[in-house]
C-alpha cells in the first residue's frame, strides 16, 4: 500500500499486514499514520489525494469560521477513531483553487477521497459520532 507522508511528501510502500506497526516515512522518519488531522495546501494536495492508498477525509475550513472552530476538535476525535482513514485540513483561504476546484460553497465541508476521487461531500458541522458514521457509510475501514 501506498502512504504519502503528510510532511515531506514522500510516497511509502507499506505491506498491508505492517500499517499496524506505526510506519515512519523513510525520507523524514515522520509517522506516516498519527492519530491527527495534518494541513494539506494547494501544492500538495492533489499529490497526497492521488497516491493515498488509504481513504481521506478532508475538513475545508477557514480560521474565522465559529462552526470550523467548533467542529475541529470532532474531526480530530473521529481521526483517532478511524486509524485506516486519513484526515486532512484545507484551509480554503490560503488553498482556494483547492477549494474552488471541489466546488466547497460553505464551510465547513467534509470531502471523502478514495482511489484519489471524491467519493461524497458533507457540508456543514458535525460532532464526532457523525463523522464516523459518515465515513463508514462511503468506505470500507
């Protein structure tokens, strides 16, 4: 399987049968699957989507937006949650193509990639439980 390191960019090969051993990327030795959401720009965003063996869900946010702010600590409880899902951030302000190429109108949004194509999009808050739910209802964990 296929991990991008959400910090330098490398992709990982990674034997299925070893994503419970805590990878660590081998250019930068960062885990490659902590329990936290990490920030995707519009640099890298395309290049993690496209080469993510694992599912992504990515909150478009903004920093003055009260229900981002309110909803961040549920995604980041629904990431450790969910180990064989990814959880991104964009920030639309500072990744607005990023933004206006999903077409995100409000925010928060909720995108799930998989196979590097969006595979459903959730506008609005959410608490934790939901998210799960959410996520569970489009991809197999």
């Amino acid at each position: 399987m296929h991990l991008v390191c959400p910090h330098c960019g490398t992709i990982n090969r990674v034997p299925d049968e070893r994503l419970g051993d805590g990878p660590v990327c081998g250019t930068c030795k960062t885990r490659l699957l902590a329990p936290e959401p990490f920030a995707l720009t519009d640099a890298t965003f395309s290049k993690f989507i496209a080469n993510s063996g694992l599912p992504v869900v990515v909150d478009f946010w903004a920093a003055w937006c009260g229900p981002c702010k309110m909803m961040a600590p549920h995604f980041a409880e629904a990431a450790k949650q969910m180990p064989r899902v990814r959880f991104a951030k964009v920030d639309t302000e500072a990744a607005s193509q990023t933004a206006a190429r999903f077409a995100v109108r409000s925010i928060p949004t909720l995108i799930i990639f998989s196979g590097g194509q969006a595979v459903a999009q959730q506008p609005g808050a959410m608490q934790a439980a939901d998210i799960v739910r959410w996520v569970q209802s489009h991809v197999s964990t």
